[in-house]
C-alpha cells in the first residue's frame, strides 16, 4: 500500500482548536477505542493482531513507546493506548515510494510539520542529497555507505564527527554502534539521555554509586507509601497506572507531585477490570501536591526537615540508625543544614501551605516502605541534580534503599534509552569500560570524553564539527534552542539520520545528508544465520528478547545491526579486528562480545533465553552496597535555591500533549486536558490570567527573557485558562523549545532546563492567527 498525498493530513488553524474541560480519570473504554481504532483503519484486521497480541509479551516485540517494566504475569493485552499508537506509526504498510523525492524538495519538507511528515510513511529506500541541490535522490546501499565512509576518513580528526543516538535503538545495535565510533577514533556519542534522565545519572551516581533505579516491578505491590513527582502517567507511561492500582489495592498510599492536575494520577478506569468499565475506576493520589515548577527541591529539604525534627524528638523512634550507621555517610552535615531551613523560603518556592507538608512528612514517618519516582519534571530543571540528591537524603533517612516495596525509581521515558547507555552509548563511559573494550578487540579506545547533545549544537555552531550522524530520534527539534539549533546543522559538511519515518532532521541538513532506512521493532528480522531477536533493558534494569513479528514494509530494508556493520567495514578497513560482517550475521555473536565486556551480562544468550530474560544486578537494591568512592551511601548538603519570577511573568514547562510521544506527533488532540484540533496553546492559571489583564482563549505571543538579550518568542498562541500551580504556564514541546536557550542547563548534568523558563505573555502582535505550522515558532 503506497500513499504519497494522505487524505488525513488537514493541518487545523488555530481558528479550529476546541477547548473543553480537563478528565478527571484516565484509560477507561476510551483508552480502548483509541488505541485499537486507528490500527484497525490503518494496519487492517490481521496486522492490528499480530503486533498489539504481541507487545510486551515474553515471545513478542517490546514496545518502543517507553521504558515501564513488564510484570512477571502478563495479560493477553499488555499494552496501553499510547503504545498503540506507537505501533500502528511503526507498522503502517504505507510507504514512501521513489516519486516522493521529486515531488517534494528538502526546502518544500520543512515547511511542513511533524504531524505530516510522520504520516507519509516508512521509508523504504536509502536517498542521498548531494552538495548544492535541494532534493534527496533514491541511492543504492552499496553506495549510500561509500559516500559516508569518504566523508569521515577525510576528516582531519575523528572529533569533527559526532554519533548520535536514539533510546529506541536494540542492546545489539548500540554495542556494535559505540564499538565502530570508538574504533573510528572519538567519544562523541550523544543520546537522547542526555536531554531527559542525565541529572538523575549525575545525582543518583554520586549518592549510591548507580544511575538507575533501585527497585523491581514487584516493589510497586509492596509498597506503603508511593511518592509521583514531576511525571504524568496516564499519557507517557500509561502501564503504570495498573501498577499502582495494584498498590492502592494493596493499602498503599500514593502522593502526587505536580504542578498541573493529571487525569492518570487522579483516577484510573483499568478497561480490563469490571470497575473500570462501569465504575468508578480507582482513586489513584490520596494527597494532591500542585507544586510550583522547581520547587521539588525545597519541597523534599522540607519534608526531612521534619523527619529529622520528629527523630529528635522522639529519639530512635523515627531514623533507620542501624541502616544509617552501616551504609550511609554525612548525615551530620544535612542536619547541620537543614536546622537552619527557611520554611517562608520554602512556601515561596513550593507554592504549598505548610499543612500541605506537613501532611506529606506524616505519610512519609508512618510508612516503613516507601518508594519515590520521578521523570523529567524534577530532570529538566536547573537544579535538578540537587533535587534528586535531596530525594535520596530523604530516603536513606529511614533506610528506604535496599529493602522490600521502597527505593528510588527514576523513570525513564524511551523504550531503551537505559540499555543503550549500559551497553556503552555514553561521551563519559568509565575507564574500566574502555579497558574491557581493549582487552576484547585489541585496540585502545579514545579516552578523552566526548560532546554531549548540547556540546553536539555548540559545536556545530562553532564549525569544529563536520559530519553529524543519528541512530534514530530527531534532535534537531528535541534539543533545546530550536533556531540555534538549526542553524547549527545547517552548518555541517554532511548529516546522515537512520529511521524509520521522516521527521524534522530529515528536512534541516548539511550541505550533504543522506537517509538510511531501517526497520522497525515490529518486523522480522531475517539474516543469513537465520530470523534474529535484540534485547532491551527497562527501567528496572530487567533485560528481555524482542522478536519482530509482521513482514517488513519493504524488501530493501536494513536491520540496524546491519547498517552498522556495513558502515564499519566500509569505513575502517582492517583499523579494528572485529568481525563485522559476523554480527551481521548472527546477533548471538554481538552477544558473546558483551558478555565479556559490560559488566553484569556475563553468559548473555543463555540468560537472555530464559523465560523473560534476566534482571541486572544494583547493588544498593540487592545487597545495600554502594559503589561510591567510599563504599557508602552518601547524605549531601545542597543549598536552596527557587525560581525568581519578576512580576507580571509566569514560569513555563515544556510538557507531551496526549497524542504525541517525544517529539512524534500523531494527531492534534490532547484528550485528559480538553484540547482538540490544536497544538498551539499556553495553559495559564485563571487567576494569573485575571492578573495579567488577558483573557481565556485570548491569542498571545510568549517571549522568553534571557541575559543574552535575543528574542525568543511564540507567536498567536491561544490561552486555555487552565488549573494548575499560581505563576506556573505551560506549552507543548517540541513547539515551545524555541523559548530555551541553548546555555539554559542543569548544574552538573548540562541537560536542557525545559521546566523553567520564565515568559511573559503579551497580546499577538498583529490581527492575524497562524495555522500550525514550523513557521509560527
């Protein structure tokens, strides 16, 4: 089925978006019609089955949607709304046919959206645009690899070549990927972590030795106490929300931390469940905190604030002192600080009542098993290493680290985004790493660390980056500075993106760019050893086998591993003794290799053939170890700090309507917030809004105001009176980027702070409404 011209891409004007009342419940029959709908018309009876029946399931294809574990007993339908809708993007038989790239130049591509790009179809050919000409022409692979290999050994340095990468990307084809760059001769290997979970690796490193989560999937049951902060379930996650159904079934109490009200984290209709079908569903948050964006930090100095003024008063009764006594260092030095916290500071900050607090330290003193998790609200701030560092003060204060039902759960947001960075998809990998890669293929790696995504666009901007190449995603509209930005890549000599669908780095390139593509999670992966299966790691550090189970869209399509492979033999020649071609081949030989260099995959095929594969070893969940440089858990002192919003500006966060997932858009409607046909909207308090002299459903411009004096603005964007946090507005992202700037980062993990831009709203500077297109940012 080839479709050039879809009759479904309308792009509606802003005149179009309709605007009703926020849900006060997620999933339910609606989750179901919209997740199974759009298959059935797009994918057909027979595709919709073979793939939805076999996500997530032990002999089935993981979901590419996001990162949530799987439980050790499935359900005939593991899978939500919005993996869905992952699927039927990924396995749609409509494909882009050679008659596109005439009819369409790379100039005429960006003017279109993403929402449009992305319904053209697979790609199923490769395409090269030369220097100076404004089309992709189709290109046999056979030279598509030719051409990338003359460019990156005519650089002068392998440092003016940077390799992206996306968290969709296989364990396998991330190993042999870090392995070809690191025999190329640099360590710039940027991924997506670098822009969502980078200050959770930063902060959890530093205080338990491990950037990743400390508890299993089971911990959720047994848990007494669940604290959400900065995260919204219901749309990026949705499987979680029958986790802590699951929970509240088994008495736990659950805390929501957010500025704006999530329908997921309020009520949930589980559609597999009578209740959830025609009853109420289940409550999910038995206290609702709507905290004002980057006010986490001083919220949790708060909260153990308390904890450590109840144990004073009530010596031995509330501290877990053995615990602290064994594992922990430095909690002299917390108390020290925390004696002298400002609660004024902190209701400024937090925008909660003291009794708000209050209530939450009591839930948290009461329950012998708590367990915190946290996305990219708490991430993306500028002291977000800060505020993941008090998390962990605050667990280790009663020994909530390394037992049953508690621990620190960072999630993470892409489907493999963890694995990559365990199988080596990092510009800082550690010495021991870059040994056993010595020590396995015999040659010395570079050990000068790389250019993270942000020093990836610095540099770009700079010129000292020649040649930019991306194993999916789509940085150009995910990092920060969406002008910058572009104006970045346009300045490389070469861009080469491996996907499976077009998206806005296809249509912002070098002078030469090339499209390899690839398939998808979904397909059969056939080689000459025979149908391949990769393997993924969640969250909770669980590694699993993924089978592709429909046909692939197209004959000439590459797996991932072997678009790498081929690029490394055409690349390196004899440089590296690693037997490309062998990986290719045979993916258990790609496993051999990590078993002897990652650390924890020792016997990998055997291990990843049981049944639902392995769990990681974490040494803080399993054995209360903390590989920190004095082998303990570390407490750490950090000093508040707030968002100052001068008067008349509000504080934005970038957020994921419902129809989206990163920066993949797959239709205009944002269902739990009430929003349809539409994209371009700022939600603001109603009492703000009253303050501010502006009016509901009033179009404005939002500026964002920086030192560096530039303009950034949105212009005729549409206000939704909406309730969230007092001084707190927020856009969706990748739209509202634009407003970032590219030096606006976290300390210490240098991720892109897009919960805490400060704007002010003004009336749209002229009668006229943009439709939705690149051109309104």
């Amino acid at each position: 089925m080839t479709r050039k011209n879809p009759p479904d891409v309308e792009e509606p004007s802003q005149q179009d978006i309709e605007v009703g009342k926020p849900k006060s419940w997620a999933a339910g029959i609606p989750g179901v019609v919209h997740s199974m709908a759009p298959a059935l018309r797009d994918m057909g009876v027979n595709r919709s089955r073979k793939t939805l029946l076999a996500m997530n399931q032990k002999d089935g294809f993981d979901c590419m949607s996001c990162a949530w574990p799987d439980p050790s007993h499935r359900s005939t339908f593991e899978f939500c709304e919005n993996g869905a809708k992952a699927v039927n993007w990924e396995a749609t038989p409509v494909t882009v046919d050679s008659s596109f790239w005439t009819e369409h130049s790379v100039s005429d591509l960006r003017q279109r959206s993403e929402y449009w790009l992305g319904q053209q179809g697979r790609l199923t050919e490769p395409v090269y645009k030369p220097a100076g000409e404004d089309h992709y022409r189709p290109v046999r692979w056979g030279k598509a690899f030719t051409i990338i290999a003359e460019k990156l050994n005519s650089l002068a340095s392998p440092d003016e070549a940077v390799f992206y990468t996306s968290g969709r990307t296989s364990n396998e084809a991330a190993f042999i990927y870090q392995l070809f760059v690191r025999a190329y001769g640099t360590n710039n290997l940027p991924d997506c972590s670098n822009m969502c979970h980078e200050s959770t690796g930063w902060a959890m490193g530093q205080t338990l030795g491990i950037g990743k989560s400390t508890i299993t999937y089971d911990d959720f049951a047994k848990s007494d106490l669940i604290i959400i902060m900065g995260q919204n379930p219901g749309t990026n996650h949705p499987r979680m929300l029958t986790a802590l159904e699951g929970a509240k079934n088994n008495g736990a109490e659950i805390v929501a931390v957010n500025p704006l009200p999530e329908a997921g984290l309020i009520r949930y209709k589980n559609p597999q469940e009578v209740k959830g079908v025609i009853g109420r569903g289940t409550e999910i948050a038995d206290q609702y905190l709507q905290i004002r964006l980057g006010g986490d930090m001083a919220l949790m100095q708060a909260v153990s604030k308390r904890v450590l003024d109840a144990e004073e008063a009530n010596p031995g009764t509330v501290l877990d002192a053995r615990f602290i006594q064994e594992h922990c260092e430095g909690l002299k030095e917390l108390k020290a600080h925390l004696a002298n916290l400002d609660e004024d500071e902190v209701r400024e900050a937090t925008g909660l009542r003291t009794e708000e607090i209050d209530e939450l330290a009591a839930r948290y003193i009461k329950a012998q098993k708590v367990i915190i998790t946290w996305a990219m609200g708490l991430t993306q701030q500028k002291k977000g290493v800060a505020a993941i560092k008090e998390i962990i003060n605050l667990l280790l204060l009663r020994g909530n680290i390394g037992k049953p039902g508690a621990g620190a759960c960072p999630i993470r947001g892409h489907s493999n985004v963890q694995g990559d960075r365990t199988m080596g998809i990092w510009e800082q990998m550690p010495p021991a790493f870059l040994d056993a890669i010595e020590k396995e293929f015999g040659f010395d790696p570079p050990r000068a660390h790389g250019a993270d995504a942000v020093q990836t666009i610095e540099k770009m901007r700079e010129g000292t980056l020649k040649v930019f190449l991306a194993m999916g995603g789509n940085l150009v509209a995910a990092v920060s500075d969406t002008h910058v930005a572009e104006a970045a890549m346009e300045k490389l000599e070469m861009s080469v993106q491996i996907s499976t669908k077009l998206n806005r780095s296809h249509t912002v390139v070098g002078d030469e760019a090339l499209i390899l593509p690839t398939l998808g999670r979904t397909e059969i992966d056939r080689q000459e050893g025979g149908i391949q299966f990769v393997s993924v790691e969640d969250t909770v550090c669980a590694v699993h086998p993924s089978w592709g189970k429909v046909e692939p869209v197209g004959p000439n399509l590459l797996s991932e591993v072997a678009i790498v492979s081929r690029l490394a033999r055409a690349t390196l020649s004899d440089k590296a003794n690693v037997d490309w071609e062998g990986f290719e081949n045979d993916y258990d030989t790609i496993r051999d290799h990590i078993s002897r260099v990652v650390e924890g995959c020792e016997d990998y095929n055997q291990r990843i053939r049981q049944e639902g594969g392995f769990v990681l070893a974490n040494g803080p969940r399993d054995s209360r170890t903390f590989h920190t440089p004095t082998g303990k858990a570390m407490f750490t002192v950090n000093e508040l700090e707030h968002v100052q919003c001068p008067p008349g500006r509000l504080v934005l966060q970038t957020l994921r309507s419902h129809d989206q997932f990163n920066t993949t858009i797959y239709g205009h409607n944002d269902r739990y917030r009430g929003i349809k046909k539409g994209r371009h909207v700022v939600f603001v308090n109603p009492e703000d809004l009253a303050e501010l002299g502006l009016a509901d459903g009033q179009f404005v411009d939002v500026h964002s105001e920086h030192a560096d004096g530039r303009e950034r603005v949105l212009r005729g964007y549409r206000v939704v009176a909406y309730p969230s946090a007092r001084g707190c507005a927020a856009a969706y992202y990748p739209e509202a980027n634009v407003l970032i700037p590219l030096e606006s980062v976290a300390e210490g993990s240098n991720t892109p702070v897009s919960k805490h831009v400060v704007v002010r709203l003004e009336p749209a500077r002229d009668n006229t409404v943009p439709t939705a297109s690149p051109a309104t940012t």
